[in-house]
C-alpha cells in the first residue's frame, strides 16, 4: 500500500515538476519573443527616424543650394550638364546650345545684361561590375558666351577654359561639364605672374595685357591665360583679385600688378633680354643655330652727344673662332628679339665684328635696343661690349690730315693704285707699287692688293660683294640661301629684311589706337578705312568707342579726329 502510494506522490511531483519546467521554459520564451519584438521594432524606428532625418537634411541641402543658386544668379537659376567638346577659339567664351537660349530667356537672363557662368568639370570613377559610382568636381572656372550654336547635349569650350577646366596633357572621353548660370562683380585689381622671364621686357606691356584682356569676359583666381606677342607665347598667372576670387573685365578699370616669376630659368628656347652695361663686357657661350639676346639704352643725355656728332655707340662682339663663328644682329625696340632676316643692323665677319652706331643711322635715337648673338657654326665662347666711344680726337686727326694734303698741290696720280702722289717721288713710288701691288680689275671694285693678298680677294658672282676665300662660303650661305618667311614668301636675305620691314602681312606694328604691337596683316575690308590706311585690327580696334574730351558724346576712335574737326572745328 505505502509502495503504491510513494509511487503514485513520485509521478504526481514528477508530473508536477515537468509542468513547472514546460511554464518556465514558455516564460522565457515568450520573453525572448518580447525581446526580439522589441529590439526589431527599435531597429525600424531608428531606420524611419534616420531616413526621415536624411530626407530633411536633403531638402534643406536643396533649399540652400536653389538660396545660393538664386544669389551666385541674383534670381535666376540656370544649370545644365553637358559633354565638353573644345572648339578653336580666342578668349574665354563658350558656345552653348539653342535650347540654353530659350531657357535662359525664360528666366529673363537677357535682359540682365553680359551673361557669365560658372564651369565645374564633374567625372565618374567606377569599377567594372559595380552598380555605384563616384562623381567629383575636379576644375572650376567661369567663361562668358560667345553664341548658342553648339550641338544639343555639348558645350563648346575655347582653348583658355579647356586648359584650365582640365589638367594639362590629361585625355577624357566624354568629359561633363556642370555649367551654372552666375553674376560677377566688375573687377577693381588684378596680380598676374609670369610663368617665366622676359615679359616685362615686351615694350608697352600693360597695353599688349590690356589687348589680350579684351577678348576675355571673366577672370577667375588660379587660372592662366596666354598673351601672344608675335610669334612668342607668354602664360600668366592670376594670383589675387578683387573683389572676389571671380570678377568681370568687361567694361571695368582693372588695376594690374605684375610681379617677378618664382625661379630664372636659363633654358636656350626661352627669349631673355640681359641688361649691357657699357664698358662692362658679358661673356657666354651660344649653340648653333640659337640666340642669346642683350639690350642697353640710349638715354636723352647720351643722345644729344651721338645727335651732335661728337660721339657714337661702339657694339663689339669677340668670338674664338677655333671650333665656331658667331653672327651679330642689333634692332630699335619694339622690334625686342633680332632675327636673321628681322633687325635694323648686322655683321657677318668671320672672328671678331663690330658696329658702329652714330648719327648718321636715321634709325638711331634715344630708347632702348636689343642685340642678338647667333651661333652661325658650332658651339662659340663669346665676349661682348658696348661702349660710347668720342669722336673730337678722329676729327682732329682728320683736320690735321687735310690741311697737310692742302699744303702738297703738286702731286700726280698713279698709274696702278690711283692715289695721288708728290711729283718729286712719283717714279720712285710707281716702280715699287707696280713689283708689289696690284689693282682689283672687277668693275666698281678698284682696291688695291699687296700681290700675295690678292689671291684670296675674290667676288660673289651673285652681288658683286669683295671678300676674302675663306669668307665665301659663310656669304653664300647668309645672303643668298633662300629664306621662307612665315606668310610663305621665299626671298634671298637682304630682300627678305625689306620684305619684313615694311610688306609682310605678319609684320609688327603699332596700332595707332590700342599702342599695342599687332600684326599688319592685309588692308581693312571698309573702304574709308583703306583710304586711311588702317590694317584689319586697326579697322576692329578702331570701332571701339570713347567719350569725346569736348561733348562727351561716344564717337568711335577711327572717327574721333573727323568728329573733331566737324563738330568742334579743331585742327
């Protein structure tokens, strides 16, 4: 009985104890579950509360960028994104599509005055086989616009914004450029540093800047633009402005501060003026077929003793002639860099050579002038000078020397040098120069020889011109080898010097209205302004107007002296 009764309270707690383990283990279950529940429902209201969050910092992103678009556009906001293609152009003016013209004249942008926009180059990098890619601004600068022709979907960029919208040598395919319609402020001053040497030396440099500057809209700090000058390239620099960091020039007075280059840089290609002191000779070396420039100045003082005759400018260039042989070529600025067939004087001797300028050179006069040595064969150690040399004791001599011949009427010519001699030694002196000299027998030429010069005194069968044997062949080569100037005329060089001097259409001169030193190019296409004789850029530059000092009215500048004479009767 007591068995089955212990048996029957086992089962019974057993029973019991598997009930208490079953709601234990159902508690903690439903615990977890509770948990679980309450961590995912944690999770997704952290997901709603960020996405919620994003979506509010992202709308107020938007309304700040369409703030900042409506201020950078004083009310307009203007913004496409279009695949650069670069077109060959001067400036910094783009061409943008007609669908930009109809939305910018939506917005009333034309009426707004010049039109300048912002440029953000914007590529994609990503990997093949991934979905995401990464878009980054690289460059930024501004441009005007030139007109709206270009292709739908692409934007035309001048060579000036493609170099500094891109880096240099860098080749993308289909790059896309973010253009954003912008307002600038007119620019007041403006620092500018040459990429090398030398540009300070352009005569008038600030008026060739401000040319250069005419055909851009813009400036925008850290970009470079380009200033040609003839055949030379100069890249500066835009360091500061004001006031902002992108201004307008269009119509504006810019102060301009240039400032020296970072480093000298003495490489052969670049063209250099080194100041000459006088009587302070320079030495170097130059290569063959290269220049190395100088230049000195005429003062007035220095002028009015060369004017009056009693001094004259003494250039002499020393050359070892072991290995080499040097050419040497002086011109007047604005003529700044001498060539072989570009220059005002030259000398050709083989060694040593000098030039004397005096005042008898109607190109000579105060300013300042450029010599040019060049390396005609080989590698050539040189030394250079320039020196004021006086006159009054040549001239005395010379007084002294005339009044002796004055004094010795009775004399007679001799039979085989011409020269005048006095009858008492006339036999003596024709018995000696007929055993010794001899007479040149080419027409025009006359000079008499010792016997053992004369075989080398020869003439060019060309010119005509006397020189020695060994100078033959360095005559042929400078004078008569044809030469092929840039408008592609081929002339010998003496007609080539005039040829550039005063014909060809490449020619530099100075323009009667801007100071700037232009090419002449052909005559203008306007026939009162041929009949005034003003080239092509005179013609444009011309059409600029200005204020009349008298009435204040603008009058173009190429009419500016007809308006003077008809309206306000002034000669």
């Amino acid at each position: 009985m007591d068995f089955e009764l212990r048996r029957a309270r086992e089962k019974i707690e057993k029973e019991q104890k598997e009930r208490k383990e079953k709601a234990r283990w159902r508690v903690q279950k439903e615990k977890k579950a509770k948990e679980d529940a309450r961590i995912q429902r944690e999770a997704i209201e952290a997901a709603q509360r960020s996405r919620r969050i994003d979506a509010a910092e992202a709308q107020l992103k938007a309304d700040q960028q369409m703030q900042e678009n409506l201020l950078a556009g004083r009310g307009i906001v203007f913004y496409r994104l279009l695949e650069a293609v670069p077109y060959q152009g001067s400036g910094d003016k783009i061409k943008l599509p007609p669908s930009c013209f109809t939305d910018l004249s939506d917005h009333g942008a034309l009426d707004k005055g010049p039109m300048y926009f912002q440029l953000s180059l914007t590529h994609k990098d990503g990997s093949s086989g991934t979905q995401g890619t990464d878009e980054e601004k690289t460059g930024t600068t501004h441009s005007g616009v030139l007109e709206f022709t270009a292709d739908e979907g692409s934007v035309g960029l001048p060579p000036h914004v493609w170099n500094n919208l891109f880096c240099e040598g860098s080749i993308m395919e289909s790059p896309l450029v973010e253009v954003r319609y912008v307002w600038l402020p007119k620019g007041t001053y403006a620092k500018l540093q040459p990429e090398r040497v030398g540009f300070s030396d352009l005569p008038n440099h600030k008026a060739i800047l401000e040319t250069s500057l005419r055909q851009h809209a813009t400036l925008s700090q850290g970009d470079i633009f380009i200033v040609n000058y003839g055949e030379l390239e100069y890249k500066l620099k835009v360091l500061e402005l004001k006031p902002s960091s992108s201004v307008s020039v269009l119509e504006t007075d810019i102060e301009v501060d240039i400032v020296d280059p970072i480093e000298f840089s003495e490489q052969t290609h670049q063209h250099v003026l080194i100041p000459v002191v006088f009587r302070t000779p320079q030495s170097g070396t130059v290569e063959e077929g290269k220049f190395v420039y100088y230049k000195f100045s005429i003062d007035n003082d220095t002028w009015e003793k060369i004017s009056s005759g009693s001094s004259s400018i003494e250039v002499k260039l020393e050359s070892e002639t072991n290995e080499g042989d040097t050419d040497l070529f002086i011109s007047r600025h604005p003529l700044i860099f001498p060539t072989r067939h570009q220059h005002e004087w030259s000398s050709h001797d083989i060694g040593s050579k000098t030039l004397i300028l005096s005042s008898k050179d109607k190109n000579l006069a105060a300013g300042t002038y450029s010599v040019g040595v060049y390396g005609f064969k080989g590698s050539t150690k040189y030394k250079l000078s320039v020196t004021i040399e006086d006159n009054l004791n040549q001239k005395l001599g010379q007084q002294a020397s005339s009044s002796m011949s004055s004094m010795e009427l009775d004399t007679e010519q001799c039979r085989n040098c011409r020269h005048y001699i006095p009858s008492r030694t006339i036999a003596l002196h024709e018995a000696y120069c007929s055993r010794h000299n001899v007479t040149c027998q080419h027409e025009g030429c006359g000079v008499v020889l010792r016997i053992e010069e004369s075989k080398n005194h020869i003439h060019c069968n060309r010119c005509g011109q006397a020189f020695q044997q060994a100078e033959l062949e360095k005559h042929m080569k400078v004078f008569h080898e044809p030469l092929k100037c840039p408008c592609g005329i081929v002339l010998e060089k003496e007609q080539m010097v005039e040829h550039q001097a005063s014909v060809c259409p490449l020619r530099l001169i100075p323009c009667r209205f801007c100071g700037d030193m232009v090419q002449a190019g052909s005559s203008a296409m306007d026939v009162r302004d041929r009949l005034r004789g003003l080239c092509e850029h005179e013609s444009v530059c011309g059409s600029r107007t200005a204020p009349c000092d008298s009435c204040g009215r603008s009058v173009m500048l190429k009419e500016m002296d007809i308006h003077q004479i008809a309206v306000h009767q002034k000669g």
